[in-house]
C-alpha cells in the first residue's frame, strides 16, 4: 500500500505545483493597512473549495473575533476509529522590500530544485501537501478528519484561538498535526516537539526634564540613552548568554543537535562574527530563555543633535523554554531592568501578555504511528527539535482538546527562509510529507488506544 500511496502522491505532484502557484499569486496578507482583505477572503474560498473537493464534506468559512475566516471542516470516519485534526494557514508575511527578491514575490517560481514565492512554505506549501495526502488516500478514508486554516496566524491576533476556546466541538479529536514547522534539513524527518513562550516588555527611562545641550551639561547631566544602553548591557554576559536575574540560564536540549555550521548558515552570520554565547547552538535555541532587543527609541543618527536625552525606550523579547514560568519570567525581567537602572534613573516598564511554552507528549499511539510514516516515507530515522518560535494555539488546543496528541511538522526547513525576501520550499519535502501523512493517516486508524 505505501508504494501505491508513493506513486500517486508523484503523480500528484504537478497539480500541487499548480495549485500552489494559485495560491502564492493571492496576496494574503492579513494587514488591511498593506493589501486588501478580499484577497485573504479570496484565498479562504480557495482552500474551502479545495478540501470539499478532495473529499471533505462539511466544510466552512467561519468568521473569527478578529475578522480572518477560519475555514473548518469535518469528514467523519468509519465507526470506531480516532479523528485526525489537520491544521494549516492561509495568510502569509507581508513581502517586505520586494527589491530584495530576486523574483516577484507572488509569482511561484522554479530555481535551482526550489520553488520560490512568499507563502510557498509557510504555510501555503503544508496547504498543498494535506492536499496531496488525501486525494493519495482516497475515499473513504481510513480516519475521521477534520480540517482547519487559520486566517491570521502572521498577525497573531488571536482569531483562530479564540474560536476553539468558543467552539470546542469544532476541533474534537484524538491527533492534532499542527503542520507549520519542518525538518531539521531536507530530506531528515523531524518533529518539533517543544515550543518557547514569550514574555516582552517595553521599558522606557526618564532622567531629565527635557534635552539639554551636550556642550553645556555633558558630564554630569544624566543621559537617558546611555542609562539605558547600560542596563541592556546587563541583560547579556561576555559571552554573550542571556543573564536575567531569577531564571536559569544552563539548561541542556536532548534532541537532534543543530550543528554550528549549520546554524551560521541558516542564521547569515557573517564570516568572522562569533556566536554568542556558550554552549552548543541546540541548548541555547531551544533549551534556554533568549532575550533580545526589538527596537530603541532614541534620536537617529541623521539629523541629531548635540543634546543630552532625558528619555528613551526600548522593546524587550523574552523567549522562555518549556518547563519556565513565562508570568515569572517576565516579573524577573521586571526587576533585573529596576536593579540595573544607574544614577537613580525613573523606569517604567510595560508588560505585554505572556506567552506559554509548550512541551508535546511523544509517548502515545499517535506519535508512534506518525514516527514509523515519517521514517518509512523518508526512509530516515525520525528525529526531534525544539523551536525558538512561539504557537500559541498548541497550548489552547492542549488545554480544549486534553485527549489529543499534538504533533508539529511540515515542509519549512531551515533553507527555506521563511518571514524574509526569497522564501522558497524544496518540493521534495512537499511530497515526502504527503507520502507520510498518507501512511500515518492508515497506520492510525489501526493504532491501539485506550478510551
């Protein structure tokens, strides 16, 4: 059977190379300010139309609380047999300065093995590929499923969140394959089975009643800046490790390791430049809280004056690891910002809502079907990663639907760059993906599982 699944899946693959370039033309973006919301309604339509046509039979655009449609639908299977919960989105990252791509961002294009196009992995290529795996399957198939796109993902208004929270009876099921992460490298079947959480903050110092001139009072005069610049020296030892006050910082991952050089080419990091921190790259992307700055207010270097700044801000990401309190974290870095504030500087901080972490439970009948699809698909031992990212809907589907295994997958390898100009996808992880799938959708329907 999995031969039969694997020939029509390359028989397939023309089709989804043709429905992916439909779908990466649709400008959607879920952003009115920078292109127009019918083209996200356009491409909800889209994947509605083609999951009925693949063989769902309910499915609808459901309106969210944040305006994106959810397209949801639901195929029961044969008596007795657990529902599989597919999970994509539709909207992408705005393109950015399109001078910066090599091609026109919304025009699928074919370079080098790789097809190029903003949405051609994230998510619009794991869209292609639940589709794949499905018309590979056939009617009637083996399991229940229910289907899910999100609308807003990129935006991370909540939309899709708040849905399941109000509609729980929508996403009943006994597996979630939250597909819209990737493997480590193309052609090595991975799971992510551990997510960060977040907890930023916006810290802003006052030390003056307004500027004064640097000739005058430079010396003594408290400069805002460079009180600020001091205290986010603190946040980072030499080396370069996240060092806030109150949070373990050695923390050790124990899964596939992200090799270094491997890591400095998926990152760009220039010849010459060292890595910060210490420790292996797979401890400190996955394991441990990471802290960067987002943004500073201060004066631009054009146009500045010779004036000492009585304010200034900056915005704070706090990535937190599984297993840390991202309510905790974000209070000790709170308190580090106080202590670190020289001369007695005023500091407000701003608390932006926290994040949780996520840890998937890997020991059930669905994570072992998944892993003996991925491996006979790819041929490959399955492996594990975390992520440094953050999925806010695992942990609302984890505590909606408490009985299913969630599991995260997907074709976005680290080659594919996604979020930045010239994302691309190798459509051999589309199609090795869908072989899996398929096969995991059959082994599943016979697992052992206690009700």
């Amino acid at each position: 059977m999995s031969d039969e699944i694997r020939s029509k899946v390359t028989e397939l693959m023309p089709t989804a190379r043709a429905e992916l370039a439909e779908l990466v033309a649709m400008r959607s973006v879920a952003d009115p300010r920078q292109f127009p919301p019918d083209e996200c309604v356009r491409a909800a339509e889209w994947v509605r139309d083609a999951f009925l046509g693949a063989g769902i039979g309910q499915v609808e655009l459901l309106e969210t609380s944040d305006g994106s449609h959810a397209v949801v639908g639901h195929q029961p299977g044969p008596d007795g047999t657990p529902t599989v919960l597919l999970y994509c989105h539709y909207d992408v990252q705005p393109p950015g300065d399109e001078k910066l791509w090599h091609t026109d961002p919304f025009t699928l294009t074919e370079r080098d093995g790789r097809w190029y196009g903003r949405g051609a992995a994230d998510c619009k290529g794991n869209i292609v590929m639940h589709l794949l795996a499905l018309r590979a399957l056939g009617t009637p198939y083996p399991v229940g499923i229910r289907i899910v796109a999100e609308g807003s993902e990129e935006m991370g208004t909540g939309g899709l969140e708040n849905l399941v929270e109000a509609r729980p009876d929508l996403f009943d099921a006994d597996m979630i394959l939250v597909v819209d992460t990737g493997n480590a490298a193309v052609g090595s079947p991975t799971v992510t089975t551990t997510l960060r959480g977040i907890a930023n903050v916006v810290v802003h110092v006052e030390t003056l009643a307004g500027e004064v001139h640097s000739g005058m009072y430079g010396g003594p005069a408290p400069d805002a800046l460079a009180a600020l610049v001091q205290m986010l020296s603190t946040l980072r030892d030499r080396d370069g490790n996240t060092v806030v006050g109150g949070l373990e910082s050695d923390q050790k991952w124990t899964g596939v390791d992200y090799p270094e050089a491997q890591f400095r080419a998926d990152a760009g990091v220039l010849d010459g430049v060292h890595l910060a921190g210490s420790g292996a790259v797979s401890d400190a992307v996955w394991a441990r809280p990471a802290l960067t700055i987002l943004g500073i207010d201060c004066p631009p270097v054009v146009g500045s004056a010779a004036a000492i700044q009585p304010r200034a801000s900056a915005r704070l990401n706090l990535r937190v690891p599984p297993g840390m309190d991202p309510q905790k974290a974000q209070d000790a870095l709170v308190a580090h910002l106080a202590n670190a504030a020289p001369w007695n500087a005023r500091v407000t901080v701003e608390r932006e809502a926290v994040g949780s972490p996520f840890r998937a439970t890997t020991d059930g009948p669905g994570y072992a079907a998944l892993g003996a699809a991925m491996e006979e698909a790819f041929g490959k031992e399955l492996g594990t990663v975390g992520q440094g990212g953050s999925i806010p809907l695992c942990n609302v589907f984890s505590a909606v639907v408490p009985k299913a295994e969630i599991a995260l997958i997907g074709v976005e390898e680290p080659r594919c760059l996604i979020h930045a100009p010239n994302e691309s996808v190798d459509p051999s992880e589309i199609e090795h993906l869908a072989v899996a799938e398929a096969l995991f959708l059959q082994r599943f329907a016979n697992a052992d599982r206690q009700d």
